[in-house]
C-alpha cells in the first residue's frame, strides 16, 4: 500500500480532542464553508462560515456558525477545524469495475496503433482477457491487487463507491469477486455497494451457446446471489459486442423476480435502444448512453431512471460522439458522473479527473459534475435520503477540500486537494502532504 494510502485508512481521531463534556456531539466541524448539495435553489446549496454537527455517525446539524443554538453544538468531544476550506459530501462513485486482475496495457498501446476495442474485443481479447486473468487469481490476490485502486479513490474524497463483478462469467469467480468487494469496503473507510455484472461479456466457452449462458446467469447466479444477498443490484452490457436488448431483458426479468433492481450499460458504442430498455424496467440508471435518443431520454426521465455519465471511457476510447446531455436536461433526467474504473476502457482512478472530463469533454458545468458525484448518485446506488447531501439525518459521510471555491473540484487538473474524509463520523486526515499539489 502506498504510504499515502497509508495515511488517509490512518483514523487521526487522536488529533484535535476537545473536552469531553457528556451531551454534546461527538464532532463538530468548523471553520469551513459547506456546499450541501441540497436542491434549494442555492449554487451548491451553499453556506458559508458555516458549522456542522455530527452524532452517532449522523449529521446532527448544517448551518451558518453564528445561527447555530448552544445545544446543538456545545459540548462536542472532537473538534475538526477546516482552516476555511470546504465541506461537501462524501463522494460516491456510483459505477466502478475495479475488482479484477491484471492490466490490459498491452491494448492500449494496440489501440494507440489503430486497433479499435470493438475489434480486439471480437479478436478474444478485452473484458476476456482480464476474464482469464482473473478466474486464475484467489480471493487473497484479487484482493491484493484491487486494493490500491480503493484507496487511490479514498484519498480522493469518495467515500462510497459500487463495484461490479463480471470479469469471472462462471459461478465461482462471480461470487468471488463479490466477496471481494465486500472485503474491500470492510478493511478501508469507504462503504461498498455490489452490482452483478454477469452479463458483461459471453464467456469463450458458451461461444456458440449464448442461451445457456443466459440460463446459468438468470437460473443460479441471481438466485444464489439474492440468497446470500451478495449483490445489491444486477447490471447487464447491452451492446453489439456484448448482449441483445432481448437478451439483457431475460436477464432483468430473473432480477426482478429476485428483488434486486437494475441498471444498464447503455448505448455506449452504438445505438441499441438501451435507454428505452433500461426505462422499461424503471432501472435506477442507464449508464454511458453516448448514443441514446430524444425518445430514450424522455423515457428514462418518465421512469425515473438516472444517466449516469462516464467519460473516463470516452476519453480512453477517443470516442466522438457526446452523450445527449442537453436532452438529458431538457427532459430533467438527474445526470450522475461515475469514473467507469476498469483495466480496459477506463482506467482512472480519479473521481476528481472524472468531474473534470464531464464538465470539458461533455459539457457539464461544475455544480452539475460535483452533483452527479453527490446528490445524483445516491439513487443510482438505492441510497436517496441517507447519503450525497449535506443536511440533519443524513450519514456524516464527508469530505474537507483545500479550495477557495467549490467549482475547484472540476478545475484542477490531477490535483488532489482533498484533506480528509469523514466516514460514518469517524475522521481520516491526510498526512502532511495535504495541499493541491
Ligand atoms: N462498459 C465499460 O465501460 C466496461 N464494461 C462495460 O460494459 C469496460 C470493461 C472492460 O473493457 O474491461
Ligand atoms: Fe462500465
């Protein structure tokens, strides 16, 4: 582990203990401007020289330091100074596949010479590639070799993050990395939601057997994953490459009947109706989406259904072609942003970087990136009203940034001016090299 990383899973409780009257709140977080996020109308919703109050790993208050009422705040057993910085919530990257082994370096540099990834994807390599790779690996060393990519989105801020499966396409190396990922989120302070993705990629051995594939996925990976709850969600990749619109279906059918809800890699590369498919099954998202339609944001935004934009891809990629993001708005469907981390298509480990490629490659403005990394993304992950806003009731889970100024956080190019999370209450500080740099 890095000694960065290292630094930040350190719990830096010790520093700042204040005396520990009985009654007040476990923490009190001052000197700091906040940007809820709440929708109030507000850029932001922001307030300065503001005081946050923190109880049980809940937020207990938000608001101006000097509204603020004596009980509320008096009496807290820790004190955390922000040294004028700002306070957001905790980020949430809300589609991440960053259990696997491996890299896939070697088509990068196949792709920097003209191959492009639909094409190395039908000459056996792509998500197939790290599918071997990681069917090899145990839990021990999937584990190993997947932590560094949690932290590195730690230190950046995100304090939940959704992992998928789908680099194992059979029974044993699906489970495993869910267990993995649970494993993850239980050694480092960032909670862990769970998507199966077993309909990510057909696996060389059911080449010419595409339905009994399906059948292993919708007859006992969904029902052994609802059984022992391993997953919170089931994901399909609807794309030529990949499943049919009929197909990712039977797939969403055997979910729903289990109780887990959905979601859709969708339109990504070429369009297939994806939106409109994801919409049908009310999906908590439709992710990607560079090719949806008019029709397909409207019914997205009918069914409540969230975008969640990903444009680590389309960078990686050197796609050309935009998601719709004006229909998008039109249509008043919440845009999420989500770093896509992945060996192939998106290996970015940055939610910050995410942000900014939203706002410079797809247009977002500032406000729209940090919400689809806050407010946007609790949906996607079934978690509205518990995390991604700033305000009481909610779970302090927090991060402290050394900016001026909350548009920053898109601004900056590989900076990283995150100066510590708060996770369910509990503090974790960088160490000394805090600071943009
Ligand atoms: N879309 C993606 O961006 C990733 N999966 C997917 O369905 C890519 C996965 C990979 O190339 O390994
Ligand atoms: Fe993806």
């Amino acid at each position: 582990m890095a000694e960065s990383a290292k630094r930040v899973c350190q719990n830096g409780r010790q520093e700042n203990d204040l005396n520990r009257e009985q009654g007040g709140p476990d923490l009190l977080i001052r000197n700091i401007h906040v940007a809820t996020m709440a929708d109030t109308g507000e850029a932001y919703g922001v307030v300065r020289d503001g005081l946050v109050a923190v109880t049980g790993g809940t937020i207990t208050w938000v608001g101006a330091a000097h509204t603020a009422p004596r009980e509320a705040t008096s009496g807290a057993s820790r004190t955390l100074d922000g040294a004028g910085g700002w306070l957001t919530p905790g980020l949430i990257d809300c589609h991440t596949h960053l259990v696997f082994a491996g890299t896939r370096a070697g088509e990068f540099e196949m792709r920097l010479r003209g191959m492009t990834y639909e094409e190395i994807a039908r000459a056996g390599g792509g998500i197939r590639s790290t599918v071997a790779a990681t069917r090899t690996a145990t839990a021990e060393e999937l584990c190993d070799a997947s932590a560094w990519r949690l932290e590195a989105l730690a230190i950046h801020g995100v304090t939940m993050v959704e992992i998928k499966s789908g680099y194992g396409l059979d029974v044993d190396t699906e489970l495993r990395m869910l267990r993995v990922a649970r494993t993850l989120g239980e050694r480092l302070p960032v909670r862990v939601s769970r998507t199966l993705l077993a309909a990510h990629a057909l696996p060389p051995e059911y080449e010419d057997r595409r339905d009994a594939y399906l059948d292993l996925v919708c007859e006992t990976m969904i029902p052994r994953v609802a059984a022992e709850r391993l997953a919170d969600a089931v994901d399909a990749f609807c794309e030529d490459i990949a499943f049919t619109p009929a197909e990712c279906a039977r797939v969403f059918d055997a979910a729903t009947a289990h109780g887990l809800p959905v979601r859709l890699h969708a339109d990504q590369l070429s369009p297939s109706g994806g939106a409109e498919l994801a919409a049908g099954y009310r999906a908590r998202s439709a992710d990607h989406l560079e090719y949806a339609t008019e029709a397909g944001c409207r019914a997205l935004a009918a069914a409540g259904t969230t975008a969640v934009l990903l444009p680590g891809a389309y960078y990686t990629l050197g796609a050309s072609r935009r998601p719709p993001v004006d229909a998008l708005r039109r249509h008043g469907v919440p845009i999420a942003v989500a770093t896509d981390l992945n060996p192939g298509s998106s290996p970015l480990t940055s939610p910050l970087l995410a942000m900014n490629m939203a706002c410079v490659l797809f247009g977002l403005t500032p406000e729209e990136a940090l919400a689809g990394m806050t407010r946007h993304a609790a949906p996607v992950l079934g978690l509205q009203g518990e995390v991604g806003v700033l305000s009481p009731g909610m779970r302090a889970d927090l991060a402290l940034w050394d900016v001026d100024h909350p548009a920053e956080l898109s601004y900056w190019i590989g900076a990283n001016p995150c100066r510590a999370v708060v996770r369910g209450g509990e503090v974790y500080e960088r160490g000394p090299l805090t600071g943009k740099q």
